[in-house]
C-alpha cells in the first residue's frame, strides 16, 4: 500500500517541480522513485532468496539481495551525481522558480514519508514474532588417500537432504535499507519545505539549489554504507567482522596438539550474516583428526562462522 502511495505522489512531485522549475522538488521526487525501487528489488530478492539450491547454483540463491542492493546503490549514486551536478550549475545562474503552492506539495511529501516510518515500524514490531530459519545442522566427514591424508569437516543447514540457506537475517537487512532510504528521504522534505518557505517570503531563489545538494549529499551518504558493504559481499572480501577475530583464532587453532600450521585460509560472506570458511591444516603424523577438526570448528564458530570446511594434510615423515 505505501509502495503504490509513494509511487504515486512521486509522480505528481516530478510533475510539479518540473512546471514550477524547482530543482529541490525534482531531486526529491526521485529520491521517492528510488526508494520504490529500492523496496520492490528488496522484496523481489527476499522471494527469490528462498529458492532452493539447485546443482548449478548449489548455495541457492541467497546473494540476490546483494546483488539488488549493489545495483541499486549504483543507480542511487548516479542519480545524487546529476542531481548535485545540476545543482550547481543552478546556484551560479539561478532560474526563475515558480513558488506558489511549492510549500503545499512539499508538506503532503512529509506526510506520505511518515506514513511510511509509521507503516515499517509498524511492521518491524510485528516481525520480532520469533521467526526462525527452518533446517538443521549436519556435519559431513570425508577421507581422501593419495600422497598424503586428508580429512574434511563442514557445517550446513539441511533440508529434505538439500542444503538450503535461509539467513533470518536477510529480510531485515533489506528492510532496514529502505528505511533509512525514507528517513533520507523524509529528510531531504524537510529541506524542500525549508527551501519553499524562503522562496515564498524572502524570494531567495538560490535556496532551490542549496536544497537539492543538500539531498544529493543526503542520498550520498545514505547510499555508500550499502555500496561498501554489497561490492566488498561480491568481491569475496574478508568479512569486517572478522578482521580482528581471525589472527587470533589462527593462533589458537595453530596450538592444539598436534596442528604444525594453517595453510589457504579463505573467508567470505555468502549472504548477510553468513560467513563460510576454508583452511588447511598439516598436523603430525600422530595427531588425533577428529580432536583437531572439532575443536578448529569451535574456535571459528565461537567468533560467527556459520559453515567452516577444514582440511587436514599429514606432515610427511
């Protein structure tokens, strides 16, 4: 409902900042397109996330949502870009700005963007219900015998026989997204309204376009947050919330009876909140695998690493 209402008054915003000549209204009409974009990708990759995983896509689907986010994001700063761009040009020649019923327009785009804070904090609350992901955890071992020994050990949901992964996480990211879209939003109203008052009463022209870089930078900051995060997800960076944990657990796993040293160690974020580990370990001939395999898992588990596969290679005698 708020999406259709939020399209729609986007519109009529476009349409009068376009016949008023105000820039301001302009920018945040399309501050309002985005965050209808915003929240129909979100929710499409929310419904496709959950598809089960096929074996050409064996960890399913789950990274839509960041992928639809780092497009997004893209679009986002493409449109600031024009839109302070444009700004610019304006506050050096300031145009002639029609401001009748300027401030009208601008106080019903406040309403519409509290009726939606209203409308996801409404839903926010009714979503701490206890909803959980559905699976269970299954543990895999395996043996290869060739040159050397190696034994592997992961960690995954299972479903029907079928891993799935399903963060509960995930919706409320994407969520939490949009709302800080339409607080931005909510915001940059707030500047338009401003900017209308100042016009009307004061005939300071150049407030229009002091107002549409205030949204620019407002859509900036919103946007580069969503834009780290999603690039760094597809770029199989470390996860940040791993940086200062990893030294630590290398060193503890790297003083179990038995471990000689880490080897290939590979950590990324499969989803939000998802975080998936390899490592090699070579360990005395004499070691105990089983020992050293549980408790490597542990220590990594202890610090959020949902699925960790180890392998063990005998040091040669």
């Amino acid at each position: 409902m708020f999406l259709l209402l939020n399209l729609s008054f986007a519109f009529v915003e476009l349409s009068y900042g376009v016949w008023t000549n105000s820039l301001g209204l302009i920018s945040d009409s399309f501050h309002m397109f985005f965050d209808c974009t915003a929240l129909l990708a979100g929710l499409t990759a929310a419904v496709i996330s959950k598809w089960r995983a096929t074996p050409t896509f064996s960890y399913g689907y789950v990274r839509a949502e960041i992928l639809a986010g780092f497009i997004n994001a893209l679009f986002l700063l493409f449109i600031a870009f024009f839109i302070f761009s444009e700004a610019v040009e304006r506050f050096l020649e300031p145009p002639e700005v029609r401001h009748e019923r300027l401030f009208i327009v601008s106080v019903l785009g406040l309403l519409v963007n509290l009726v939606g804070i209203f409308a996801f904090q409404h839903g926010h609350g009714h979503s701490h219900g206890g909803s959980s992901a559905n699976g269970s955890v299954g543990h895999g071992h395996g043996h290869s015998h060739g040159h050397g020994h190696a034994h592997s050990l992961g960690m995954g949901y299972k479903d029907d026989g079928e891993h799935q992964h399903t963060p509960a996480g995930s919706q409320k990211e994407i969520m939490q997204g949009v709302f800080l879209h339409i607080m931005a939003d909510t915001l940059g109203s707030v500047g338009v309204i401003i900017s209308a008052v100042l016009m009307q009463y004061f005939g300071w022209l150049v407030v229009d376009s002091i107002c549409s870089m205030f949204i620019a930078l407002l859509i900036m900051l919103s946007v580069l947050p969503l834009l780290r995060d999603s690039s760094s997800i597809l770029m199989m960076r470390v996860p940040y919330a791993l940086d200062k944990e990893l030294p630590g657990c290398y060193n503890r796993v790297t003083s179990l009876d038995g471990v000689y040293s880490i080897h290939e160690p590979h950590f990324w974020t499969l989803c939000t909140d998802v975080f998936v580990g390899t490592l090699k370990l070579e360990v005395a001939p004499n070691a105990d695998i089983k020992y050293i395999t549980s408790q490597t898992h542990n220590i990594f588990t202890q610090v959020g690493v949902r699925q960790l596969y180890v392998q063990v290679d005998l040091a040669a005698m």
